[in-house]
C-alpha cells in the first residue's frame, strides 16, 4: 500500500471538503497517480482522523468534479482526464453533448485493442456491410443487458443514430410520404425528413407525451403510416413515455397500420422501466439507438432493428449509402463495451444527470421537471417570440441555448427554448450560464415560462 500522509487545512469549510482537498494535494503531486486505487476508505479515516462517513462524502465530492471515480467491488480510481478548470468564456448550453467518462487509459486500451481486433476481419472489411458478426454480437449483448432483448442477426450497424434514423425514413416511404412524430422534435429528424421530402405530422401531446387521441386523430385525417417518436428524454420536450402511454400509443398504430420509428437513444436516462415499443410490437417497429448519449459520440456507432420484413430493404439501402459503417469505428464502439466503459459512464452520466436537473430546477426556479430523477436537457416552454429574445439576449450574456427554430417542425413556429444541462464539462459553468437565464426570466420583459 502506498504511504501517504494527509494535512487538512485549517478553515471554516466543511470536514468532508478539508479532506477532498487534501486527497487531491496528494493526486496534484503524484503520490496518487492516474489508474491508481485510493486506500480503502477505512485506512483513509484512520489517517485522516475522521469517520468514515466523512471519506465517503469526501470521495464523493471529488467523483463529483471528475477527479476519481468509484468501480463497483473495486474501489476508488484516481482518473487519468485531468478536468480543465471552469472556464469564464461563454457557456454552450446548445448541443446535446454528455461529458466523457472514459478515462484516457480505458480509451487507449479501446483504441489499442479495437486496432489489432480490426487487423483480423477479413476482405479488408468489405464482408458483411451491418457489421461482422462479432461486433454484432457485442452490440446485441450491450442491448439486451441495458433495454431490449436482440438477436445479432436482427441488428444492423451504422454511423450513429442519425443514419438509422435516415435508413428508416427512407424505408417508410415506400408506404407513407408523412411521419407523425412530437412537435417540436429532433434537428436531425426534421432535416432527414425535409432531405427526403417527406412531411412531418404534429401531434400535441401531454406531459407525457403524445396523446393518443391526438395521435389517433393526426393518422385519421391524414393518412399517414409512420409515427417517430423519442420516447425517453423527448429531444428537446424532455418527457418520458411511461408504460401505460407505450400501449395506448401502440394500440393507435396498430389500428391505423402505422409503423414505429423508436428513437431510445437517451435511454441510459430512463426512469420508468425498461419496456419498450420493440419489445411489444417487433414486426411494427424500427428500433434505433447508438453510443452517442451514452458513452461517446466520439464512436459514432448506431444501431438500427428493423422490422423482420423489412431487413433486406434496410441492406439494401445501406450498400446503396455506403459499404457499411467503418469496421475501424465498430470496432472502437464495441471495445469500449467489452471493457466495461458503458457501465462506468452509464452510472456517472446518471449521477451527474441527477445533479444537474436539481440545480436547474432550483436556480431557475421550476416548480417541477420531466424527468426528476436526471435528464440530459431541459425545455423551457415559452411563447415564439419570447423563445426568441431569450436566445438572443442570453447569448448577448454569453450562454448559448439550442436556437428554438432548429426543433420547429416546418410551417409551426418554435415554442422554448431547450437547455443541454450536461454540455458544460463544468458544474460550475452550468451554474454561471443558469444565473443568468434565471435573471433574463425574472425580467419578464425579457421572456416568460409558460
Ligand atoms: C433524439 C436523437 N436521435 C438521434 C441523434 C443522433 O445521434 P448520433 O450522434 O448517434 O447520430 C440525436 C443526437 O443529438 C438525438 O438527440
């Protein structure tokens, strides 16, 4: 065991802080190095002359700022990413971004192993254009352990959610030139369906989602037979589909023949079980997701399951696009998974999530939030023109929020304004950026939440 020798300062801050400074004096001077475990906690009270209760808040206070990380039956980790300092500049508050938690060891060891695993497909790569069926295979045992059971023949790989979402666009429009979905909804889904020339149906929704009978109303009068939807963290609305809402929304399609496109990429979020469209309906589903929200966008690694029929056209059109994703990216993505990366970010990007939802909604005083429990983004519901100013003149402040017209379907106008809570690396620069919105929102001349 290392020897180490804590000092505590002498200040009014709390025990607990005194300690985690002084646990990070001893990371700063390499006493603790990156990939180093810390002393069990027991060792660090006896040394430090604490209860252990106060190592376990100290440990937590520096997990909190990226500094260490706790592994489950392991211990506690110094990390190799040395977190920048929070920065004065402006605060980007407008991509869905989740901070890294690879630490730069483990995306070595990927990258390392993803290159020599790369080195033994055959026909450089030009074999099996939805992945080989190792990478499938890890891929299917990630989406059976964290959301729905998956064969690896059922899947086909790509480059990220995007492409998935433009596969299964493409493929419905073969029965239906419309597409109901949320409004507002994803960026990209309205530019893949504006590229394709297909239009996309409003349906008002609740709290929860889309109603069922809007949704049943939109499919009578239009005829239209595909529905997108994002049913967890509803980009940029933020809500959750619960259960209950899933069969309903089900039972509408069924009746009017309409497919689902699933959109679970926020999924690592989900507060209200695992169920999942798919999993109720695989013959009426396009399920897609990747490892963008929640591991790294980095990889770029997105996964589509069709419905069974409709696999050769998906093939297809995927030789049409390109030869596949790059083996090279698959291969990342999946070495990533077999490490163990996706537990590790999944449980901090929770945490993290958690932490930061409790502090919008307290400095901008929200009576409630979607997705208490943690959400990536948050939706200030607001006028047009308010949605507008508030944009304008936060980013005058230096914080950018997502413009509200990248969200509004074409024709309707934008309705709030979407903050991404887990885009500034900084809790810090988080707080700074909410300050401000909340003193642009006291001023009501400024913008009201509606
Ligand atoms: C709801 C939704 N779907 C899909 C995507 C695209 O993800 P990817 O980076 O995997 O292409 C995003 C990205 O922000 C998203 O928010």
């Amino acid at each position: 065991m290392v020897k180490f020798n804590l000092t505590l300062t002498d200040s009014d801050a709390p025990l607990h802080e005194r300690l985690a400074q002084a646990i990070n004096v001893l990371i700063e001077a390499g006493q603790f190095k990156a990939g180093d475990r810390l002393p069990p906690h027991r060792v660090i009270a006896q040394q430090a002359g604490v209860a252990i209760g106060t190592v376990t808040k100290a440990i937590d206070y520096l997990s909190d700022r990226g500094i260490v990380r706790g592994e489950v039956g392991r211990g506690t980790f110094v990390n190799a990413k040395r977190p920048s300092s929070p920065s004065t500049g402006e605060v980007d508050l407008s991509l869905s971004v989740p901070p890294l938690y690879v630490d730069e060891d483990m995306f070595v060891a990927a990258a390392e192993r993803s290159a020599r695993n790369v080195l033994k497909i055959p026909s450089g790569g030009l074999y099996d254009l939805k992945g080989t069926f190792s990478q499938r295979s890890v891929m299917a045992e990630w989406l059976t352990r964290t959301r729905v059971d998956t064969d690896p023949d059922d899947l086909v790989l790509c480059v990220g959610a995007q492409q998935a979402i433009h596969m299964a666009f493409s493929d419905v429009k073969k029965v239906s030139s419309l597409i109901a979905c949320e409004a507002p909804t994803f960026s990209g889904a309205i530019v893949a369906a504006n590229h394709l020339c297909l239009e996309l149906v409003p349906v008002d929704h609740d709290e929860e989602g889309m109603t069922p009978d809007a949704l049943d109303k939109a499919l009578a009068e239009t005829g239209c037979r595909a529905v997108y939807t994002v049913p967890v963290c509803q980009n940029p609305m933020g809500f959750e589909v619960g259960e209950t809402r899933r069969r309903q929304i089900l039972q509408v399609c069924l009746r009017h023949d309409a497919r689902i496109i699933e959109d679970d990429i926020y999924s690592v979020h989900a507060g209200k079980g695992r169920l999942t469209y798919k999993e109720l309906a695989p013959q009426q589903v396009y399920f897609l997701t990747s490892l963008s929200k929640c591991l790294t966008p980095l990889a770029r690694v997105g996964v589509l399951i069709p419905p069974g029929d409709r696999m050769i056209s998906i093939t297809k059109m995927l030789r049409a696009e390109a030869f596949g994703a790059p083996p090279t990216a698959l291969e990342f993505g999946c070495s990533l998974i077999e490490l163990g990366a996706d537990v590790i970010a999944a449980s901090a990007l929770r945490k993290e999530a958690h932490a930061r939802t409790e502090m919008a909604a307290k400095v901008l005083q929200l009576p409630s939030v979607p997705m208490p429990h943690g959400a990536p983004h948050l939706w200030l519901p607001m006028s047009a023109v308010d949605a507008e100013r508030l944009a304008r003149r936060s980013l005058e402040q230096g914080v950018r929020v997502t413009p509200p017209e990248a969200t509004a379907l074409k024709g309707r106008k934008a309705s709030g304004v979407r903050l991404c809570i887990l885009a500034p690396e900084h809790r810090d620069d988080l707080q700074r950026g909410l300050a401000i919105i909340a003193e642009l929102l006291n001023d009501s001349s400024a913008a009201t939440i509606v």
